[in-house]
C-alpha cells in the first residue's frame, strides 16, 4: 500500500475519534454525550464493520470499567463533576475505552498490512 494511500485510510479512520472534543464540548452533559458517543459507535459500525468488533468493544468496556475504578480505589487523581456511574466515574468513560480498543485494532490492521 502506498503511503498517501494509508496516511488517507488512517485518517479515515480518527475522523470519528476527533469528532468526539466537538461534541463534548457543545453538549458538557454526560449522559447526551454517551448517547452521541454511541451513536457514532453505530454510524461507525453502519458504515465499515469487521466480524466480531462488538466483542472487542465490549472488552475494551469491561477493561474501561475495571481500570477505572480500580484506579479509583488505589490513587484519587481525578475529580469528576456531573453524573456517575455508580458514583465514582463519568459514563461515557468506558465507552470511551470500548471505543478506542476499536480505533486501536484498525489502525494496527492498517499499519501491518502495510509491510
């Protein structure tokens, strides 16, 4: 593949992820802003889906979960205001980590195909 050609494929592929400041930004409303969020999860998917990516999502939710509020219990080094999940950290957080195990997974796929 050339290397116009991947650089146009992987910014493809970030255009969602760099979407997501905007909206966050407009809305400052956590639970409006996981709906957007999964609603361009789902406009994603629409567009170009891979077999078994709603798996990986979901993992990479649980591991959002799971590294979250563990970090929570050990180290308080964020503060959050708004609404929770099960009040220790925002909502969309873990979809944020389903989220970017997708994006990671594409662009790695998109690099080594490359070689």
């Amino acid at each position: 593949m050339k290397k116009t050609t991947l650089l146009k494929k992987i910014a493809e592929e970030l255009l969602p992820l760099l979407m997501l400041p905007v909206f966050f930004l407009i809305t400052k409303n956590e639970i409006l802003f996981s709906i957007i969020l999964f609603t361009l999860l789902f406009a994603v998917f629409k567009v170009k889906y891979f077999k078994n990516e709603w798996w990986l999502f979901f993992i990479g939710t649980l591991f959002g979960l799971l590294f979250e509020f563990g970090g929570d219990l050990i180290y308080k080094l964020q503060y959050w205001n708004g609404d929770f999940l099960l009040g220790k950290i925002p909502l969309w957080l873990p979809l944020m980590w389903g989220f970017g195990f997708i994006f990671i997974n594409r662009l790695g796929n998109l690099i080594v195909k490359r070689q």
